[in-house]
C-alpha cells in the first residue's frame, strides 16, 4: 500500500497553482473565472482510511455569482482536467468531479462597505504594493494605470457636499486625471459590482456627473483581469475625447 498522506492541499495555494496552469495552457479564460474563488475537497468514498490506498473526492469551487452561469458544461470538463492533472498525488485522493457554486456574498450596503479599502488601514481585503484592494481585477487595473503618465486615486472615499447622510460618501474604484481631465473607471463582476446592485452603481455615477465628473466607464472584472492594458487604453483614451 503506497503512503498517501490523505491531506487535500490548501484552497488558496491549489487555486493559485490551478489558475498558473491554465494560464500556462493559454486558458486564460478559464484562470479569470477562479478570481476571488475558494474551493473545497469532499471525500465521497473514505474506503482509503479503512485499508485501501485511494480514496475518491470531488472538488468543489466557491465562485463569485457573476461568474456562476459562466461555467458550461465544456469549462468544467476542462477544469476537471485540469485539476487531474495537477492534484498531488502523495495526498491519495482520486478526483472524480468538478462542481460549481456562489459564494454567499454580503447586501450591497454602501454604509458597511470597507471604509477607504486602498488605505493601510483597511481589513479584510487584498494587499497589494503597501495598498488594499477589493479584487485581484482591480489589482491588474491599478498595476497598468501605475505605468501611464496619470495622476489617480485606488479606492478613495469621495465626500458629496451637499447631499443627505446616506450619500455623502461613496468609493470609486478608480478616479483618475489626465491632463487635467478628470474620470471614474469601476470594475464590475467582483464582489461589490454585482448584477443586484447595477442599479445602485448607476445611481452613484449620476452623484458623481453632478459634480462635473463626466467620464465614468465600467469594466467587466474578468475582461480587466485578461486584459488590463487594453482597459486602460481604452478608459484614457474616452477621457481624452472629453
């Protein structure tokens, strides 16, 4: 009987690993669906502690529900692959399946969002080059707006003077000024761009173009995370027109 250690591997670092090879297989597309992902490892039969080297287990991903529907038959077969091809072996597990599900995500209230998430002081989300983000899409989005000549702000609570308590502060991904013009680019999909609250995107854009803020574009998160360059091109170069 061979010496499986019967541990799955850790989620984070079997995600990061997960989406490196994908990448690594030009399936970029299928990398950008695990972003902000978690998985898990259920045994379905435990027959390998009771004697026999392999046990059988599916893997289930935690994703995002804007990218939910996004997992067709034909992705998970290919992540199934995937997966195969990389789980360690010595931890004695036979994957059998894929299966996809949402992460239970919190209410789009704007009051218990993380205050000034690009602060040092924020909580719970993503460090990056001494600053905290929402996502690793906006991680890709402010990694090239650091490479143009621009002055712009990750993140930063706007004050909205004049306006009642329930909108006097909002948080822009991205505010950005170019040659003296100034604009807004959000990434949507993530977890706090979602389908539910659009609605409520759409209406802080609206604060905003009161004050003047006429540019305001919104980006698919996965598109941001593929293509971040491209983003960037495109949002400077709409703010270049006004």
């Amino acid at each position: 009987m061979a010496n499986f250690t019967h541990n799955p591997p850790e989620s984070a670092a079997f995600i990061y690993t997960l989406k490196k090879y994908l990448e690594a297989e030009n399936k970029e597309n299928i990398a950008a669906l695990l972003v902000n992902s978690n998985c898990k490892f259920v045994v379905i039969d435990d027959s390998a502690y009771k004697g026999c080297d392999l046990c059988t287990a599916v893997v289930y991903f935690e994703v995002p529900v804007i990218s939910t529907s996004k997992f067709t038959e034909s992705i998970k077969n290919e992540l199934f692959n995937a997966v195969e091809l990389i789980f360690p072996e010595e931890t004695g597990f036979e994957i059998v399946g894929v299966e996809v599900s949402s992460i239970i995500e919190e209410p789009p209230d704007d009051e218990q969002r993380l205050p000034n998430s690009a602060s040092l002081v924020s909580r719970g989300s993503i460090e990056w080059d001494e600053l905290r983000f929402r996502s690793k899409s906006e991680i890709e989005v402010y990694k090239s707006l650091k490479k143009r000549n621009v002055l712009f702000f990750a993140n930063a609570t706007a004050i909205l003077g004049g306006k009642d308590k329930k909108k006097d502060k909002k948080e822009p991904d991205f505010l950005v000024c170019q040659n003296g013009k100034w604009g807004i680019l959000e990434v949507m999909g993530d977890l706090h761009h979602t389908p539910t609250n659009a609605m409520q995107d759409h209406e802080r854009a609206r604060l905003f173009k009161d004050y003047g803020v006429s540019c305001i574009e919104f980006y698919d998160a996965i598109k941001c995370y593929n293509t971040p360059e491209g983003v960037v091109d495109d949002f400077l170069d709409r703010l270049s027109k006004l």
